[in-house]
C-alpha cells in the first residue's frame, strides 16, 4: 500500500450499517424528510454500490424533479463521503412531508 507523507500503514473498512446510516442521513436531507422515515438498502450495481431509498418528499415541489434532483445528489455526496463508487440510486416516493408550524405552548 503506498501512501503520502505523514499516513499510517493499514485499512480503513467502512462497515454495512455504517455506509447504511449515511446513505440514508444524506437521502433524508436531499429530500426533505425525516431520516426515520427514510430506509436505504445497498446492492451491487457492477462492481459499484447501488442505492434503493424509499422514503416521503417535502411538499410544494415537482415531485419527479424533486426525486430525479436527490439521486443525482444522493449518489454525489454519498460517493464523496465514503470514498465508495456509487453507481445507482433508485428513490421510491412514499409520501410528502408537509412542514408544519410550531406551537407555542
């Protein structure tokens, strides 16, 4: 393994759950949800990850739009983050998250 000055000897593994949870922290913020509403499942798309990401979109957009925009997005940000190629993201619209005003009690 070759590395540049001041790098330590070794691997860095990227667990599962791990490329899991942010797959889906970065697919909640691209569309607008709630990451408890959002589920990622990974696959092999020839040799790169695949994305399946199911989960609501936030309101008052082009819902196409808005989903074709987040995996383009998804598939960017994940990639940059995990040193992983990534390439596919499937998005399954399950809903639409309305923003709702809070209460002051």
């Amino acid at each position: 393994m070759t590395g540049g000055p001041g790098t330590v000897p070794g691997r860095v593994e990227i667990t599962t759950r791990a490329l899991t949870s942010c797959a889906r922290a970065v697919a909640a913020e691209r569309l607008g949800a709630p990451a408890k509403r959002v589920r990622v499942e990974l696959g092999d798309a020839h040799g790169a990850l695949a994305l399946e990401i199911t989960g609501p979109v936030a309101a008052g957009t082009d819902l196409v739009q808005a989903a074709t925009t987040a995996a383009a997005e998804v598939r960017s940000r994940v990639s940059a983050l995990t040193g992983r190629r990534v390439g596919s993201a499937r998005i399954e619209l399950t809903g639409i998250v309305r923003e709702r005003d809070a209460r002051v009690r």
